[in-house]
C-alpha cells in the first residue's frame, strides 16, 4: 500500500460569493422605511499552508478535489450574509505548487508559511449599498462572484541539509538508521527503499537533516528507474554524499564506475554542480571492501573528493564522517544571506491605465480588463434595472467612448470578456446609458421631499370638493 506520494495533481475550487439583497423596509405607520438589503457574504479561500507534522502528500492522492464553503446571500433588514469558511490544506515543508503547465506559482518551505491557491468570490451588494441621491430606492441588487477554481501541481522536495545517492543497496538506509534515530527498511536486495528517507544527525553543537535518494541507476534522469521521480529531493540539500559499496556482489561493477555513473545522471538532471561532495567507502568492515577500499582512495583524493571509510555494522568512521558533514553545512548556512523582515511591494498602476482595453476582433469587438468582467459576473440580466446600471458603470468607465474610438458602430457586436463564458450583445451607443430604458430609473416619488403644509391643505380641499360633487351628480333617488 502506498503510503509517501510527492507528486500530485490538486483541483481546487473557492467559494462563491453570496448574492445580495433586494428589499425595501416595511414597519407598521411607516410602509416606505427605504432600501434595507443586506450584502452577501464572501466566499471561502482554498489556502496551503506548512505543517512540519505532515511528511506526505497522500491525503491529496486519495482525495483530490478540494472546494470551499460559499458565502450566504443578504438578507433585509440590512443583515449581511455569513461568509464562507476558509479550506486550510496543511502540505509539507519544501511543497513547491505548480501550475499544469510547469509554471511555478510558490515555493513553501518553513512552518507556517501560506499560499492563497483559488480565493473565493466577492459577495454582491445588496440595495442598501446601492442606494444614492440619485438612486433613492433600487429594484435590484448584485449577483456574487463565482469563486476561483482550477488545478494546481503539488510537488514535495525534502528539506534537508545532507543527501546521500549511490547505487541501490550501497548502504544508504544502513547508514541513516545508525546516524539518526530514523528506522527506515533495510534489506539485501535493490530497489529495497522506495521513498526517501529522512534522519535528523546532532554532531556537537550542529544538528542537520540527511536523506538518501532511493533508485539511482544510469538513465535515472530520463526516467529509468526510480530515480527521476526522487531526483527533486536532493535539489535543497547543501551537500551530497556518494556512498560506493566496496563489498559489490556483482562482478561488472565498481566503485569508481559507480561514481562516474552518478555523477553523469546528476549533472544530466542539472543545478547540482555547485554543491559540496563527500565520498563515504561502505561496508569496509568486510575485508574484501577494506581491501578495496585502500585500493581506489588514492584515486578518489586525486580527483578532490575528501574520503571516508565507513561501516553501518561496526559504525567504523561515522563520527569522523557526521563531524565533517557538520562543518559544511553549518560553512553553508553563515554563507546564507540573513532573512530579511517581509516587505510590501507596491507596484501602482500607470497614470494613463483605463482599467480595461478594447480589442477589435473579426466581425466583434472585444472589453478585456478586470473591472468591466466583474461587473458583467455581478449583473443579474434578468432585472432591467440592474442592466441598465451596469451600462451606466461601463459608461462613466469611458467604455463606450473606446468604443467609438475604435470604430464600433450602432449593431455591432461587443463581447465582455476574454473566456467561453463572456457576454455577448448588440451595442446601442447612448448619451446617458440606460436613460431610455428606465426613464428616471432609482428615483421613487414616494421618497420625495414632504410639501409644505399649505399646499396640502389646498390639496385636501380641492379633493373634497370633487368628492362631493361627484356625489352631487349621482346622489340617488
């Protein structure tokens, strides 16, 4: 049964935005409070976040598709709906988040550190909101946006300070287990390791992570093998270390060979050149691999390695080797730029940026930009008001004048938006958008300013005097 997965595809989906409400305030002696609808709540975020407790990916593997709550429309009374609840999804130390097309969107590495991976949809405004001396009692509200959903690539690579590669059965795991407190599986045979595993090594004051890369055989960096699928995770370490067995079973092999093998697949994966190398002899306890051990050392320190002869059974030369490997990485660690304090980059946008952009098309003209999208996605298209309000946003916007600019006539087709889902219609340039359609639209006579008493008793009395003569003319019999 599989139980460590560091590759996984993740479809993510963010709530949506509550819509908001429509209603007028009705009380006892006063049946015209106003607008009183509430906006709607926003929609739940998909975020990642590091949990140094979780060391796989496989809760993903398993369950995929995540989505979060949606937010909950507006009610009257101005009571703004609930928003959604955010999805937190804890991911490993060293998740990398990729796009499908290789793009990488964001790094995590260190506890605690987050990535927004679909945000969820804003809630719509409800009457209440929309309400303005101009617009004293508005028949509509704004629809919610749907919330951002796609798919993200999730690959883990293992933060560790040391990484051991070799050939399978060198003594990688064997070693491991007797330089940390890590239990990983140790057997006879290759291909025994089929994750990596990970031991953390105290060596006097320093304390470092080491990890072996299971698999690596000649075309591990085509595929071959395992070892591509495990080659990310010797890309953070500050050191690597080639355990060679000197006590191969098989005849066609040598440690030399061994070496160059690695190093070939290793430099064909790329971005490992810089890293500081080690070389541990294993299974010099055997005297067949003492021997052969003292034979290709001189060779080894030839070519600059610095060499240890080491043993996981009678743990011959470990210390040497952890008290080495201390040295490098904490060498690496003081070579590291320190961490500065989070910044806030802001980036304005240029003075002349409309917010939006027409693109003449074949037989169409196309409105790219955020603000205009939005707009289309919060107008309900069943409400002539709401429509005729997005018309004046699109024109105080300076839509229309691009329009005109770019040659758009009466009847041509405009489509808002740059997906399948855009909205499609026939453009009818206006002087004041929407003021054919609806007149006065927002303006209600009930909301007018009182008149004074004067006129309404005139008023009172101009409408008793027609009441009794109606009566006059058909008084009965």
């Amino acid at each position: 049964m599989t139980t460590f997965v560091d590759r996984v595809e993740l479809h993510v989906a963010a709530g949506n935005g509550g819509h908001g409400c429509a209603s007028v305030h009705r009380e006892k002696f006063k049946p015209l409070g106003g607008p009183d609808g509430g906006n709607g709540g926003r929609g739940g975020d998909v975020i990642l976040v590091v949990d140094q407790s979780v060391t796989t990916l496989l809760d993903y593997h398993h369950s995929p598709h995540r989505k979060a709550t949606n937010g909950k429309p507006g009610e009257g009374g101005n009571r703004s709906g609930k928003d959604g609840t955010d999805l937190v999804l804890p991911v490993p130390d060293g998740t990398v988040v990729l796009d499908k097309q290789g793009n990488v969107l964001a790094d995590l590495v260190g506890q605690g550190t987050t990535y927004v991976a679909a945000q969820g949809g804003r809630g719509g405004l409800g009457n209440a909101a929309l309400a303005s001396a101009r617009r004293k009692a508005p028949g509509f509200a704004l629809l919610g946006e749907p919330g951002q959903a796609g798919d993200v690539v999730l690959e883990l690579k293992t933060v560790a300070d040391v990484a051991l590669v070799g050939y399978p059965s060198a003594g990688k795991s064997s070693l491991i287990s007797v330089l940390s407190a890590a239990k990983p599986k140790i057997a006879d045979y290759p291909f025994t390791t089929l994750v990596p595993n990970l031991g953390v090594v105290t060596a006097g004051s320093t304390v470092y992570t080491i990890a072996d890369v299971p698999g690596l055989i000649p075309g591990a960096s085509q595929g071959k093998g395992l070892g591509l699928e495990f080659l990310r995770h010797v890309e953070r370490c500050s050191v690597l270390v080639h355990v060679l067995d000197t006590a191969a079973l098989e005849s066609e092999r040598d440690p030399l060979t061994d070496l160059d093998v690695i190093e070939a697949e290793l430099a064909q994966y790329g971005g490992l050149e810089d890293r500081p190398r080690l070389v541990a002899l294993n299974k010099v306890d055997v005297p067949d691999g003492q021997d052969l051990a003292d034979m290709i050392r001189p060779d080894l320190e030839a070519r600059g390695y610095q060499v240890f002869e080491v043993s996981a059974v009678s743990r011959h030369g470990l210390k040497e080797l952890s008290f080495a490997l201390a040295k490098i990485v904490a060498d690496a660690r003081a070579a590291k730029p320190k961490e500065e304090a989070t910044r806030i980059v802001i980036r304005p946008k240029a003075v002349d940026d409309a917010g939006f952009r027409v693109v003449v098309e074949e037989g169409f003209y196309r409105v790219v930009g955020e603000k205009p999208e939005r707009w289309v996605r919060q107008t309900d298209f069943n409400n002539d008001e709401a429509v005729g309000y997005l018309a004046d946003r699109l024109a105080r916007l300076g839509v229309e004048e691009e329009l005109v600019k770019a040659g758009a006539r009466a009847g041509d087709e405009v489509v808002i938006g740059a997906t399948d889902d855009a909205v499609v219609f026939d453009w009818e340039p206006t002087v004041t958008a929407g003021a054919e359609m609806l007149g006065r639209r927002g303006e209600d006579h009930r909301f007018e300013a009182p008149r004074p008493a004067a006129q309404r008793r005139r008023e009172r009395d101009a409408a008793r005097d027609d009441a009794e003569a109606e009566y006059d003319t058909f008084k009965p019999f």
